[in-house]
C-alpha cells in the first residue's frame, strides 16, 4: 500500500488526488491517500459565485485556448457541452492613456501587430511607435544577431523589437495582470517563450507572426465553462474518495529519511499529529512550500524564493446593460507609469467576453487591482473595497448605477514573479527535488501560471505515481 499525501487543495492538489483516484478505481493501484487543505473550501483560486442569476469568477475567468489541457479535462469530466468561447468577433481591448480608453489595433497578439494597417490608423501610438513597429520586420537579421545567448527581462526584449512607449502601454499592462510582476525583473524566456522562439527562428516577431496566423486554425482566444470554472472542481471531488480530503488541516512541518517522508498535521479537531507518506505531492502556494522544504534541503528551498504579488478582485453586477452603456469589447488596461490617478490595473466586461455570465439584459464587470493598490485594498472591509472600486471604475466609465450584486475576493500573494533566470533557477530546483526523491512541487510558482499548465503538471504528476510497482 503506497502512501500519497497532497498538500494543498487548489486546482493542481484537486487535479492529482482525481487522477489518483482513477487509479485506484481501477484496481490498479492499491494508495492511501491523504489531501490537507489549510482553508474550509477547495479550489484554491477557482471559485464561482452564483448569485442573482449572475455567474462570477472570483479567481481566474477562463484560459487560453490553445493550451488544451483544461479543455481535455473538461470533456473527460463530461462538461463538453459546458464549453464556450470568448465572444472573438467583438473583441477589442483599450487602454487608459490621459483618462481616455484608446483601443488597441486589430490583429495584435499581446504587444505584437499582425495588421500593420489598423496600426497605422490607431490613435493608441505615437507617430514614432508606430515607425518602430513599421521597421522591426526590416531589423529582423540584427535582431536575430544581437538576442543575448542568456535570460532578460521581458523590459529589455520588448525594448529591443518596439521601444520605450510600446513596453509602456501595453506590454507592462498585459503582463502584469498575469504574473503581477514588473516587467524590468520578469523574465522573457519564463513568461513569453513563443516569443523569443520567434525572435531565434524569424529575427521580427512582426513577421513571425504573420507567417503564424497564416497558418493557423482560427479559435478564440478564451474559453470558460457556462457553470463556472468551479464545475471543473465539484466534479473532480465527485470522483475523489471523501476519506482523501481532510479540509481546515495544516501542513506545519516536513521531514525526510530514508524511511520516507513525515507530516506533521494540525487541524481544528485536536493536537498536532505526526503521519508518515511514501510520496508527497506538494501543491501549496511557493511561499509555503518554500517554507516547509527549508528543514529538508535549505538550497532548494533559496531556489523557491520569488517575488509574488496579491490581486483583489471587485464584480459588479448590474440587472440593465441599457442603462450602462460600455464601449464594444473585453475591457481595458491600465499602464503602470500612466498619467492617471487610478488604482485599476484592469477591467473585465465580463457579458461582453463570454455569453450566459448575466441574467437577460444584465452587466456584469470585473475590476482588478494588483500591486501597492491590492495591498492596501487587502486592509479593507468588503464595502469600503467595493467603495473604491466603483468610484475608480465611475472615473474612467462614466456614473454607475446602483449594482444588484458586488462581490469583493481577495487573492494574496497569489501571482508569482518569474524573474530573469527563473529556467534555470527552476532546472537547478528540479535536479534538487529529484535527488530527494518522491517528491514533486505543483503550482503557479515553477512551469506556469494558467489553468492548463497547472492541470498538466499534477496530472504528469499522478501518472508517475503509476510507473512504481505498489506491493
């Protein structure tokens, strides 16, 4: 009988202990499994909020498309027809620049343009942007020739292709709504590989992507679950034996012999208690992680040091899309360094992204706070949140009306920093945790942030689980 204990109980905790159960099921594996969540819910980030008719995201709103391990997992948990698309065909971004939205050309794929004409006819750039971006493809051999043989920062890479105002506008923007982190520490070669595999083979990523989306099947961007993203959670636990799951249980101490690992379990139902495991899944934010691997290899541990940032998210529900009229599109963004007293990093016209998100004729906004504004909003009652949240949205839409839901979540320290060197850092980990043995780190912290990733990595994680002979 082989022994598993996850720690955590988010997406990848939830994701390994499903596969886990698969093959136990089966017969053929004989596992005793434990999964301790510190918190009185699973999911982690998931969470969908159904309220008034309105479907709300209180974490993550969907994933990118082309990433299909979500989708896979959606449709083996029998939810393919829950599956919808971002609505494609109305899809605009703007960005805030001197407290008016600009949006951003067609045809752009985070900073890069395909459509070097709806460029041209923007108002979103500067006549010399614009010029920088005309050139990249005519720079394509010095580009090429130049890319550094080591990691940058995602900063100096887009600097390099685009310029100062280019990386102001909307590449720090887009960037740090996803890794919350600042675009002169990120790392290119962590969160924008596409890119930089561009760069090696084409020189222009303007051109790359060209000779890209020639090629490529046409799919949105975005896609989300008509239940909300919690579906996905509520039907792996379905399959999850109820003796696994042990929630308000923490993890306060890990050790390691040559017998295996032991757990020291505190929960609210008596003292702490020590349990023993073959095999540890660690799924628990990095920081925490972190903290549990320093009694067991302290250089492992230094090599999970990162940056991470907290977000809160504020939704808005409203029962009349006529009497708040938005701008066509997905939202907007708000610069870094913009001219503009707001504390937004971002908004989400949620009705206008994804069909069914409201009741008939409702509005549904998401805004998005990161950074100091996060921090201070952390300190915040749900009220003065929500508060805050309407006055910041009222300046840059116009008067809200009075909403029929508001949901305020608060995510801390839940968006890792991939600094420069962040591949090697995490080879350097890996060859640690191997050497350890059984033991495998999951989570947004190491090989990606996204919905998808997560999903992959504890699903590789559960099947090398299956490749040990169980006695």
């Amino acid at each position: 009988m082989k022994r598993i204990a996850i720690v955590g109980g988010g997406i990848a905790g939830i994701t390994a202990a499903y596969e886990l159960a698969k093959f136990a099921s089966s017969g053929t594996q004989a596992l005793q499994v434990a999964l301790y969540e510190s918190s009185p819910r699973l999911g982690g980030t998931v969470e969908t909020i159904y309220e008034g008719g309105f479907v709300i995201e209180g974490g993550p709103d969907g994933w990118v498309s082309e990433k299909p391990w979500a989708r896979e997992l959606a449709i083996e948990l029998g939810l393919e027809d829950d599956l919808i698309p971002s609505n494609d065909q109305g899809r605009k971004t703007y960005v805030l620049v001197e407290d008016q939205l600009r949006v951003m050309p067609d045809g752009m794929r985070m900073m890069v343009p395909s459509d070097l004409d709806a460029l041209s006819a923007s108002d979103l750039f500067s006549p010399s942007a614009k010029q920088s971006f005309c050139e990249e493809p005519s720079r394509a051999s010095e580009l090429m020739a130049t890319s550094p043989a080591h990691d940058e920062s995602v900063a100096a890479f887009v600097r390099r292709h685009f310029g100062d105002e280019v990386l102001t506008k909307i590449g720090a923007p887009l960037l740090s709504g996803v890794f919350g982190g600042d675009v002169s520490k990120l790392s290119v070669r962590a969160v924008m590989a596409p890119f930089v595999a561009m760069e090696r083979e084409h020189g222009s990523l303007i051109t790359a992507l060209q000779a890209h989306n020639s090629d490529r099947k046409k799919s949105a961007i975005f896609t989300t679950l008509r239940s909300g993203l919690a579906i996905l959670i509520d039907r792996m636990v379905a399959s999850i034996p109820p003796g696994w799951i042990q929630l308000n249980t923490k993890v306060n101490d890990l050790q390691h012999d040559e017998n295996g690992w032991t757990l020291t379990i505190a929960s609210n139902h008596g003292p702490p208690e020590q349990q023993q495991f073959d095999t540890v899944l660690m799924a628990a934010p990095a920081h925490t992680a972190k903290a549990l691997l320093e009694s067991v290899d302290p250089c492992a541990a230094k090599l999970m040091e990162m940056e991470a940032s907290s977000a809160v998210i504020v939704a808005f529900g409203f029962d009349s899309a006529d009497q708040f009229p938005l701008p066509p599109g997905f939202g907007f963004l708000v610069p870094p360094c913009s001219n503009t007293n707001t504390l937004l990093m971002a908004c989400t016209f949620m009705d206008q992204k994804f069909n069914g998100r409201t009741p008939p004729g409702g509005r549904l906004l998401r805004a998005f706070f990161g950074g100091q504004a996060a921090e201070r909003l952390l300190r915040c009652g749900n009220d003065e949140a929500a508060a805050i949240a309407r006055l910041e949205l009222a300046r840059i839409l116009g008067p809200l009306p009075k909403p029929r839901v508001t949901v305020v979540r608060r995510l801390p320290l839940s968006l890792p920093q991939y600094a420069v060197g962040h591949l090697e850092r995490m080879a350097e980990l890996d060859s640690r945790i191997r050497r350890l043995g059984n033991l495998w780190l999951l989570g947004n912290g190491y090989r990606g942030v996204g919905l998808p990733d997560l999903i992959r990595d504890a699903r590789a994680a559960a099947h090398a689980q299956s490749a040990h002979t169980i006695q």
